[in-house]
C-alpha cells in the first residue's frame, strides 16, 4: 500500500487495517518513497515469571507502597 503525508493524517484506518493484513505500507513525499511502515511479527509469547525483568527487586527490604513512593516523588 502507499500512503501520503496527508494520507496518514486523514486515512489513518485505512493504513491500520491494511498493517493488520501483514502489508507493508509506503510513504510517499512528493510523489517519492520516504519510508516504509513495517507490521511488527508476533513473537512467541512466555509467562512472566520467565521474563528477565520479573523478581529484579526480589531482595528488596521496603514495601512496594515505599518503593513506588520513592519513584515517583520528585527530585529535591
């Protein structure tokens, strides 16, 4: 599929549906392809417990209302 500027602006949809098909869709910029939109390949998908990032704060003494406290309060 090709897609202007304007067309992803405007035919947003109708490029969502066509990267759902598995096409590729190509931006065009003055009539010149200026890049290409790629639909993502599914991965295999795992639990979580299997992801690298779960269980990182394992040895962590505070509790979780202190840990997001301390996250999200500010700098100073």
């Amino acid at each position: 599929m090709d897609a202007s500027i304007i067309d992803l602006r405007y035919k947003t949809t109708q490029i969502l549906e066509a990267l759902k098909k598995r096409e590729k869709v190509n931006v065009l910029y003055h009539g010149k392809i200026r890049g290409v939109i790629v639909p993502i390949t599914p991965t295999e998908e795992c639990k979580v417990e299997e992801h690298d990032f779960f269980g990182m704060l394992k040895k962590e003494k505070k509790s979780v209302k202190e840990v997001m406290h301390q996250l999200r309060k500010g700098r100073f």
